[in-house]
C-alpha cells in the first residue's frame, strides 16, 4: 500500500505538475529547451488545476449519475433491500473529538444515507478499511458517527477494503449472507461511476444515490477563471477519478 500510494501521489496532479518544474530548475542549463517545455506544462497545468471553471466543466464528465430525488426516497425500499455507503477517508487525531474523525467527504455520505434510511427503512453497510494501516478502520468511524449524531444503527460493517473494488468484493459476502441483490449505493457523485461498476460487478442491482455535485454553476467572480486553492484539491480528486475509471476495467475483470 505505501508503494502504491508514493506512485500515485508523484504521478497524478499536483505532484506530476512539480515533478516537471523540478526537472526545468535541473534542466535549466544542460536542456535548456526541455526545460522551458516543463515549466509550461508545470506552470500550466498547476493554473489550470485552480481554477473553479475547471472544476465545474471536468465533473460534469464524470457525474453521469442524475441525484435521487426527495420524493423517491420513501419508496426506496420497494427498489433495493440495504443502503450501501463507502467510506472517505479520515482525519488524523482531532483534539476537539479526542480522536480520528470521518473526513468531510464522509460526513456529507453519512448525512444523505441516514436520512435515506430514515425515509425508507433500510438496514445500511459502511465499508472502508485502516487508513494508511492503522486502526480504527473507516467503518467503525462511520458506525460511530452515524449512531451518536445521527441515531443511526449500522447493520454491517466492512472494515478491510483500501480500494473502491473491495469495497465491492468485501462487501457482497456480507450482504449476499442476508439475501441482498438489491442496493442503494451512497457516494460522492464524481465516484458514482466507478463505484457502481464495481458493485455492478459483483452482482449487484444498483440504485445509484450521489451527492456532493461538483458539475453545477461556480458562482464565483468572473465565472470562475481566478485561481483558488480549494480548485486544486477538487481538480486533483475528479483526475483520480477519471485514472481509476480508465484502469479499472483492465485490472479488476
């Protein structure tokens, strides 16, 4: 895992962006050329990563999923037997909490699932495992927030998985023991797509469930075209996206 992670985070956006700006300061003199062409897409690609344009128009590739509608909630149950919600990550020892926390990106999933299950009825599983190999596991933060701020019990709990295809593959043995074919899958919407295919994959009927829409109108100044830090952090997740759903059709078959 710590290979895989080191690989990914030199390769994509920012880190591939200042990879190339440090080879145009030790080409500067030797490839003088080669390093003007590095600072370019350096300098560029970082100017493009910030801007909320950017955001705006990549995410509308890839949320391809419409939002479930208020109104459909209730009748859930007559479409899907469980809520699935796939872990976000978390944050570090948070001394106001006294301890790891679901990141933002899971408290948004937590919010929407609870009050799917809360409209429908549905028993829910929350998957995702140690993060960077050490407890608690995403899944048992789930569990926790989602019964003390939500009054929420979890059915299942999955806490192994490190990648959206366990996600799906640890998973299904759990639902698939309580007679579950039929799911409503919680995520973010730029990682509706894969997710789906991978639960899709196991066998699964998926009732997709997204939130926390980057495609929608900016509402910035100037339509967006100023760079903003937060772009950076947004244009990095949705480029991950877009790798993980190229690559994952040839390596999970």
């Amino acid at each position: 895992m710590p290979l895989r992670y080191l690989i990914k985070q030199l390769v994509l956006p920012p880190g591939g962006l200042l990879l190339l700006l440090l080879l145009a300061w030790w080409w500067r003199r030797r490839r003088p050329r080669l390093a003007r062409a590095c600072a370019v897409l350096g300098l560029g690609g970082l100017w493009l990563l910030s801007l909320p344009v950017v955001v705006e128009h990549g995410a509308r590739l890839l949320e391809r999923e419409p939002a479930l509608l208020v109104n459909e909630w209730p009748t859930l149950a007559q479409r899907a037997e469980a809520i699935v919600v796939l872990g976000g990550g978390r944050e570090r020892g948070d001394p106001a909490w006294g301890g790891d926390q679901p990141s933002l990106l899971a408290l948004e999933r937590a919010r929407l699932a609870s009050r799917l299950h809360w409209a429908s009825g549905l028993p829910i599983l929350v998957s995702g495992g140690l993060h960077f190999g050490e407890p608690p596991s995403e899944a048992e933060l789930f569990a926790e927030v989602l019964a003390e701020d939500f009054g929420v019990t979890v059915r299942w709990l999955e806490g192994r998985s490190r990648t959206t295809w366990e996600n799906a593959r640890l998973s299904a043995p759990l639902l698939r023991d309580a007679g579950v074919r039929r799911i409503v899958l919680v995520t973010q919407a730029w990682h509706m797509p894969r997710a789906r295919w991978c639960f899709e994959r196991m066998g699964f009927e998926v009732v997709p469930a997204p939130m926390g829409f980057l495609g929608v109108a900016n509402g910035r100044p100037f339509g967006g075209w100023l760079p903003e830090a937060l772009s950076v952090w947004q244009s990095s997740q949705l480029l991950n996206e877009a790798a993980g759903l190229l690559l994952y059709p040839l390596l999970y078959r």
